[in-house]
C-alpha cells in the first residue's frame, strides 16, 4: 500500500522555523521526483520546491528560496523541507507529491505562522 504521511507542522512566531517529513512507503521512493506544495484555503495549490531522484537538483519559487530547503533520505524514504525565517505569509496546509511511474499526493500538515 502506498503512503505518503507528512508531519512536522504547528504553530510557530514569525521569524521561527519548522522542518516537515513526508515519509513514504509502498513504492520505490528513489525513484521519484519529489515535490513539496502548499495551499490556504480558497486559493490554489501552489509548488514550493522540487528534488530529483538522487537528490542532486533542487528547484525553489522565489517566495522561499533562501529560507526553506528541500532535502532527502533514500536510505530511509524521508522527503524534508526545512524551514526558517518564517513568516505569516507562509501559513498553509503543506503537502508532499511524488512523481514518477505514478504519481502519489500525502494528506498535508498545518503550518501556522503567527505571533
């Protein structure tokens, strides 16, 4: 059975930092682009950066670029995003989407920014 399950998300202040884990099971996760998105209600899912296969090539929306970073773990299937300098503009449900022979989309986790 495939799973995607993200975790990590809470409320921080701004300026704190959070890092998400999307943790994967069921497919052959180095394999698989790997993505992380995130979408406040009402509005569209939005792409917030991007790692390939080996984890060489990394790819960020100018919103983040400096602040977050992608990263992961193919020993263990552990996708991260790294956050920090956070600020109240980055609140949302973040989600984690693998691409590959098929394409798998986790349940989201919460980030609130807020002082």
């Amino acid at each position: 059975q495939v799973q995607l399950v993200e975790s990590g998300g809470g409320l921080v202040q701004p300026g704190g930092s959070l890092r998400l884990s999307c943790a994967a099971s069921g497919f052959s996760f180095s394999d698989y682009r790997m993505r992380w998105y995130r979408q406040v209600p009402g509005e569209e899912r939005e792409l917030v950066a991007f790692i390939n296969g080996p984890g060489i090539s990394t790819y960020y929306v100018p919103s983040v670029k400096g602040r977050f970073t992608i990263s992961r773990d193919n020993d263990k299937s552990i996708l991260y995003l790294q956050m920090n300098n956070l600020t109240p503009a980055d609140t949302a449900m973040y989600y984690c989407r693998a691409l590959g022979t098929n394409e798998y989309w986790g349940q989201g986790t919460q980030v609130t920014v807020s002082s």
